[in-house]
C-alpha cells in the first residue's frame, strides 16, 4: 500500500476564519504533487429535541455558499479559541433558536468535504430544552432565519424530497432518531 505525507504547505489566502493552503504531498516512491486545501476551525451542529421527543426545532436560513435558503440544525463554526464543541453547540442553540439545553448528548464526529477541506464537525442532540427570553443574531442571515418545529416522522420524508439537504443536519436528525427509539441517553 503506497502511504503519503504532507510536506510543505504554504498559505495563498487567509480571510476571515478560513485560510486557503496549498499544500506539497509525497508518497513513499518519491512521487510528488499538489493539493489545495481549506483549513477550517471546525463546526458544531445541535438538534435541539422538544420536550414531547417528537419534534425538533430546524433553522430555515439564506446560505451565500448555495444561493439558497437551507433547512438546517442551528449550527456554527468553532472561532472561539479553546472553546469546547459542547460549548459551542450551547452558544449556537441560544443565539439561533433562544433555547437552553439541559443536556447535549454526542451523537457522531465527521469531516464534512475531507477531499479539499479539514472541517471536523461535531454533532449534538440537545434534550431537556428550556426557552429563553431572546435569541441574539450575529449574522444579518440570522437575524432573517426563521424557526421551524418539525416532527421527526417527517424525516425522512424531507429528506426524500431533498427538503433536507444539509450534510450534518441530516446525520443530525437520523441518529436523534435512534437515540430517542432506545428511549434516549441514560439520566
């Protein structure tokens, strides 16, 4: 089996929170070649399950990325240095739906595109959720996002639909569903 390294690596852009590298990749017969990669903080993605265990609350909001709006989980990327993903699962759930979980229960860990990007994102059920007064938008997208109770027996009708076609959302709602079908985490 031929095993590869990454050997050099220089940054072409650097914006925001995202830098775009290009990077110099080796293989063990001496092979070399280039790659461009995205380097990512990370992202935390949180299904915030209602108190029924039979709904949940999703975030229709405008993805410049796409030029569309996405059906999607609250979500959003780690640029809290030594912020722990739960934290910032936390965080997001408060300032996109106003909501306090109780408890966040891990549901999975993936890379998102790990063809051209390091984005690693964790992926949450929040459960035993409480309403605040407000939430607070950071983003203008946020502030124009609206708040959708959905039932979980419909996912996978949206998903069929390709009303769900949020990567991370979607692994999101499916292992909620599981969870909550073997009567959820322990207390």
């Amino acid at each position: 089996m031929t095993r590869f390294r990454v050997v050099d690596t220089t940054t072409r852009v650097h914006s925001a929170f995202l830098e775009l590298v290009e990077a110099t990749v080796e293989s063990d017969d001496g092979q070399a070649f280039r790659r461009t990669i995205v380097r990512h903080p990370g992202a935390v993605t949180v299904v915030p399950v209602t108190e029924d265990h039979e709904h949940v609350l999703l975030v229709r909001q405008f993805r410049a990325a796409v030029g569309r709006e996405l059906l999607e989980a609250p979500a959003g990327k780690r640029d809290v240095d030594g912020e722990p993903p739960e934290l910032t699962g936390r965080r997001e759930l408060e300032e996109e739906v106003a909501y306090r979980a109780g408890r966040m229960v891990l549901l999975s860990e993936a890379y998102t595109s790990p063809g051209f990007s390091d984005e690693y994102a964790y992926i949450y059920a929040a459960l035993d959720i409480t309403p605040l007064d407000h939430a607070h938008a950071a983003t203008a997208e946020e502030a124009a996002m609206t708040i959708e109770t959905v039932p979980l027996g419909r996912v996978d009708e949206l998903i069929a639909t390709r009303e769900l076609i949020d990567a991370t959302t979607i692994i999101g709602l499916l292992l909620t569903q599981r969870l909550l079908e073997r009567g959820g985490p322990e207390r």
